[in-house]
C-alpha cells in the first residue's frame, strides 16, 4: 500500500522575527546625507507639473508656516525651494553634460563613434538616422550630412575622430549665431518681458526662475500674474513673488489679461521698477480667439509705452519636436516672439528641435530649462549643449 505524506511548511521560529532588521535599523545603518536629493529618475516632476493648480489653501499654509518650519506647502515639486544643503549644478560644460545625460544617451551619437567606425557612407547613414529621431529636422539634418559627405569624398578626415570634430563643429555653427542672452536695456525702465506659450510648457515656472535671476543681478522687478484662466495660477506666481521678495499685480482669476498687464506697467512705472514681467495664459497656437488676445495685450501695454513690450519671451517644451516649429510660427505672428526659452531639455531625445528652430527662425535663444533646480534654467549655450549631446573625445563625455 503506498502512503500519501504531506510535507509540512516551514514554519518560521520563535527567533525568527529577531533575526529581521527592523526599518529603524536599517534607516540608521544607511542614513541619507541632510538635505539629500532624491535621484532625478525617482523624481517624477517636470515643467508641467509646475504648470498644475495650486489650492489656496497651499498658499495659504506656506504664508503661515514658520520660518523654521521643515514641512513644505503642497505646491508642484519644482516649486518648492531645495534645501540648501544640496549642491548646485557644476557650472560650464560639465554642467550640461550632467543635466543632458539622458538626452545625450537617448541622441546615441556619442556610441557611433565608441565603436571606432568606418569612415564610409553606412556611418554618415547612422548619424542621420540620429539626428532625424532626435528632431533635428529634414532640412538641417540634409544640409549638416550632405556637407560631410562631400568632405569624406575628397579625404578630409583621416579617421572617425576627425568627422566626429566637423560634426560637432557644423552643429555648433548652426546654433551659435542664436544664443543670444536677454540684455535688460536700462534705458527702457520698465523693461517688459511678455511671456508666452501653448498650455503646460512651464511658464509660470519660467518667470519664478527669471525673476531669482534678475534679482541676484541687481533688478528690481514686479510680476504681473496675466494667466487668469488657469485655477489657482495667478496664487502660483503670487508663491514665486513672495519667496523672491518681488511684489506681483493681480486681480483674480477670469480678470481681463490686458487689464492686469495694463495695471502692472503704469504701476511698475510709477514705482520705478527696473523690469516688469508679465504672465500670460497657455493657448494653443491653433485657437484663434485666444491667440488675437494676445495681440490685444500687446496694444495695450503700447498705449503706455509705444515701444513695450521689449522682449516677447516664447517658453517652448523641448519634448514637443517638430510640433514646436508651428507653435512658434503662429505665435510669432500674432505677437512677433524677440526671444526663446526651451524647457525640459533634461529628459527628452527631442532636443535636437533647437537646431530647427534655429535654422528655420534665427530668433535667438535666451535660456535653456536642463533641470528642476532654480539655477537650472541657463543661459543659452551653444558649445555646451552640443558638448553634451556629442563629447568632444571619441568615448568620452
């Protein structure tokens, strides 16, 4: 007769719950350093989140939270002030490369030339196919391969090093001639930045991050807090004025943009304020009605000074590609764009549109958005972005 055994489970011991390390245990054997970071790949904000309503009520316990306070308002995460124990991005090229890894990796560039390629028609082949899924755009991308093309023919590069140099020398040249900084003309006072943009790009975020700028740069400033379709946008900026020490004109949600535009010049002006920034609501570039509003505003400011705004400031998201050439288009009819802030270049394979938007439109390149951080919102920089796409040494970055 054969007999059936069920084995039996182990069962864990008395000891068993003794042997485990508790959560405080572990949290003691590896603390985080104070005011550590998490990694940005854990960190799921981004310039749209700062886009996100904020209840009044976030607003109104971070009014009435203490100094000393560690508990942080319920605002996006890009909103809130980091601590000051974490370090601020590494200036120059370094910088770049460090924000733009994921984009550099994403691009592949780089890999082309790590596996010491021929210099023959299939390596030109894979960089166009780079370029074009990167967003560089069919005309700039013909011109930059074609160019290299005709280069390699007549042997001009002795090895993959000496193409990887012109690649980054054509690149660089093609977006030189855009980086531009905005210069704050004091004879303008107040000199009037007009922001614009399709919904979700990062504006009001943007205009914080300026506005902490001109302020270290010895401006004075006021904010006008013109989205007033959005809930909760113009407490958002409100947020940005009061941790910059910079006052913001506002008059509600569903309030005439132009009439707080027009509002904040006379008072700006009456003040005696350097620089005026002035928020205006996300649109998109395909509705008309909003888009003429647009135009409105700017006539307005002109009533009071026939040669405001001075600098119509564009914020573009870097992760829209190809679709930002239209949003630009449009917008600059309506409202003729002096200037470009592309957002998000951190964390998209799209950056290549800067290229495009530079060669189709020459309007320069003011700040370029490569991380969360307050000082991450750079001033344009042509050799260190395309450093950081294509490093200059073949393997290296």
């Amino acid at each position: 007769m054969i007999g059936f055994f069920r084995r039996k489970k182990p069962q864990d011991g008395p000891d068993a719950a003794q042997t485990r390390p508790s959560t405080e245990k572990l949290a003691a054997a590896f603390p985080r350093a104070p005011g550590e970071a998490l990694p940005a790949d854990t960190n799921p904000a981004s310039d749209r989140a700062a886009e996100a309503p904020v209840p009044a009520s976030a607003v109104a316990s971070l009014e009435a939270a203490p100094a000393a306070s560690p508990v942080t308002p319920a605002l996006p995460a890009e909103d809130r002030e980091p601590a000051d124990a974490v370090p601020a991005a590494a200036a120059g090229k370094s910088g770049w490369r460090d924000r733009l890894r994921r984009t550099s990796a994403a691009l592949g560039l780089a890999g082309l030339f790590t596996r010491n390629p021929r210099l023959d028609d299939d390596l030109l082949d894979e960089i166009e196919t780079a370029l074009l899924t990167a967003d560089v755009g069919v005309p700039a991308t013909t011109a930059i391969i074609e160019n290299l093309r005709k280069r390699m023919k007549e042997r001009e590069f002795a090895d993959a090093q000496a193409l990887l140099k012109a690649l980054r020398t054509d690149l660089i040249a093609l977006i030189a001639p855009v980086a531009k900084p905005l210069v704050i003309d004091a004879s303008r006072k107040p000199f009037v930045v007009l922001t614009v943009g399709v919904n979700g790009v990062g504006k009001t975020t943007t205009i914080g991050k300026l506005a902490r700028r001109f302020k270290q740069d010895g401006h004075s400033l006021m904010l006008a807090a013109g989205d007033t379709f959005r809930a909760a946008a113009v407490a958002q900026l409100q947020t940005w004025g009061e941790r910059n020490g910079v006052p913001v004109v506002a008059q509600g949600q569903d309030a005439d943009a132009a009439s707080v535009a027009f509002d904040a010049l006379q008072s700006a002006r009456s003040r005696g304020f350097d620089v005026l920034i002035a928020d205006t609501a996300g649109r998109l570039h395909t509705q008309t009605g909003l888009m003429n509003e647009l135009g409105k505003i700017r006539r307005v400011l002109g009533k009071i000074d026939d040669t405001a705004p001075h600098e119509v400031l564009m914020v573009i998201d870097g992760t829209t590609g190809q679709n930002a050439l239209s949003q630009l288009r449009q917008f600059h009819a309506a409202v003729g764009v002096t200037g470009l802030v592309v957002t998000k270049l951190d964390g998209t394979a799209k950056g290549g549109v800067v290229f495009a938007l530079a060669r189709e439109f020459g309007i320069p390149i003011r700040y370029a958005g490569i991380g969360e951080r307050v000082e991450d919102l750079r001033v344009f920089d042509a050799e260190a972005f395309v450093d950081a796409l294509l490093p200059e040494a073949l393997g290296g970055g």
